[in-house]
C-alpha cells in the first residue's frame, strides 16, 4: 500500500505539472481539485488498513531543498531567481524564498531539488511529493516605458535600443480611462496580426500589427503608422503604447512571455483587478509581507 502510495501522488504531481504547463486557468484549478480529491482517497484507504504513518506526521526536514545550485528560485509568469554565494546556498534553513534581482546570468543552468512529501504547507494540507525541476535561465529583457519621455527603452542582456513611442492620452486630457498605468507589468501575449476596438470611444475591430499584451485591461506595445508623426512627441492614444512599423517589429522580435515591462510617468496606476500579474506592480517589501513563509 505505501508503494501504491508513493506512486499515486507521483502521477498526482506530474498531472499537475503537466496542468500548469497549459498557463490555462481553469485546466490547473481542476486538475488540482482532482488530485486533492484522490490523494484524500487513497490517504483515508490506507491509514484505515493501518498500513501508513498518518499523513500529519511531518518529515524532519526544516522545509524545501534546493540543491546543486546557487540560486534560490520560484517558477511563475516570471521566473525569480536570486544568486547567491556556494556557501549561502549551502547554510542550514528554509529555503526556496524568492527575489526579483534581474541580475541572473542568462544560460545558468539550474537544478531544483524540492524535499515537499509530508511538509507542512498550510493547516491540514502537506505535500503529496517531493519535486524536482531542471531549467536554463534565459536572456534578461527589460522594457523601460516613461510616458513622459515619449520613448521605449529595451534593455537586453546589456545591450540598450530606444524607439519613439506615444502613450495614452489621459493625463493631458484629463481622461483617467485613456491613461496608461503605472506599474511593473509583464508580457502576457504576443500576435502578428489582431484586431482592437474600445466601443466607448466609437471603434471598434480595427486591424493592428505585430501587438504585445502586457494586461489584463487592454494594455499593449503594437504598431500603430497613425501616430507616427506623434511618437516621440506627444501621448495621443486610448492607453496603449504605439510605435512605428519598424520599431514595432524589433519589439515584437525581442518579447517572450513573462518579459517585464515597467510603466512610469502617469497618474494612474496598474490594479489588483489585473489578475495574476498584479504581484509584480509591487515592491519587493510588499511582495515579502503578503507571501507565506
């Protein structure tokens, strides 16, 4: 029975893995539901035939492991290392707490060793698995957006491109619905060739070009040859960040997901209302204070 055990929670564990690799809310929140629904199953079973150690027994293990790397890591939207020393990595403790210091050397290679089966997580709720993961961290992108600059600065991996942008408008009209947020956001989604409206402002399904989702309202950095004359000058749009054909494409080229796109310069600034982005518009003190330790 703890063989069977042992390797149900196993395929419990890879199927929510495999869950959350979709990045489709619904299939994760299900797949989760199921497998809580059959570990309880399979738990209540066992600990009735008096075959196991009941689940509430915690593993001596201070908590998660991470081994055979110097970095502490979560993986998210956006993935958040932070390096650190051989001997820090190796200090007695909990681990796995997490930063968001861009400075990650791109091509590091990273093994996670996370020692979960028995830890207590929450009340009542202990891990079903331990886990392990390898990845490759990748390129460090930044995307710097002053709306009062009237630019867009891309910083990747040292290297710096500029492209004359306009922003919305909001803040010279005094409009709070056409003005671009503030706040960290994050590539959220990336097409060639779409169509955007806003019915309030009387359009709607207009055709746009090479266009880069970074929220859930709206936002995007896109193409847009109407505000060309304007771009580096004056914020002339309904929220969203306009560039040129050209610039447009070397953005478009540059962004994969979880990319992080810092807004600055206007009034308003990016809501919780944002969903799962919404952590990286606040400061890591912020961040620290709402987490679970």
């Amino acid at each position: 029975m703890d063989i069977y055990r042992w390797a149900t929670t196993q395929q419990l564990a890879l199927a929510v893995t495999l869950a959350d690799a979709m990045h489709v809310d619904w299939v994760s929140k299900l797949t989760r539901y199921n497998a809580d629904a059959i570990a309880e199953l399979v738990t209540a079973s066992a600990g009735a035939a008096g075959l196991i150690a009941p689940l509430a027994a915690p593993r001596t293990a201070p908590g998660p492991n991470i081994s055979a790397c110097p970095y502490l890591c979560s993986r998210g939207l956006g993935t958040r290392v932070r390096h650190r020393s051989a001997a820090a990595a190796s200090a007695p403790g909990p681990r796995c707490r997490t930063t968001r210091d861009p400075n990650r050397p791109a091509g590091t290679q990273i093994h996670l060793s996370a020692q979960l089966y028995g830890v207590q997580l929450a009340p009542g709720a202990y891990g079903a698995a331990d886990i392990t993961s390898d990845f490759t961290i990748g390129r460090n992108q930044v995307v710097l957006a002053d709306a009062n600059s009237h630019n867009l600065v891309v910083q990747q991996n040292g290297v710096t491109a500029t492209y004359d942008a306009s922003y919305g408008s909001g803040d010279d009209i005094g409009d709070p619905n056409r003005v671009t947020r503030s706040g960290i956001h994050i590539v959220m989604d990336k097409e060639e060739n779409t169509l955007m409206g806003n019915p309030a402002y009387g359009y709607t399904n207009v055709p746009e070009k090479r266009a880069v989702r970074i929220s859930d309202n709206g936002e995007s950095i896109h193409q847009n040859q109407n505000t060309v004359a304007d771009q580096g000058v004056v914020n002339v749009s309904h929220g969203r960040i306009n560039l040129s054909a050209q610039s447009a494409e070397a953005h478009f080229a540059s962004a994969i997901y979880g990319d992080p796109v810092e807004v600055t310069g206007t009034s308003v600034q990016l809501p919780a209302v944002n969903g799962d982005i919404y952590d990286w518009a606040l400061s890591w003190d912020q961040w620290q204070a709402l987490a679970v330790t």
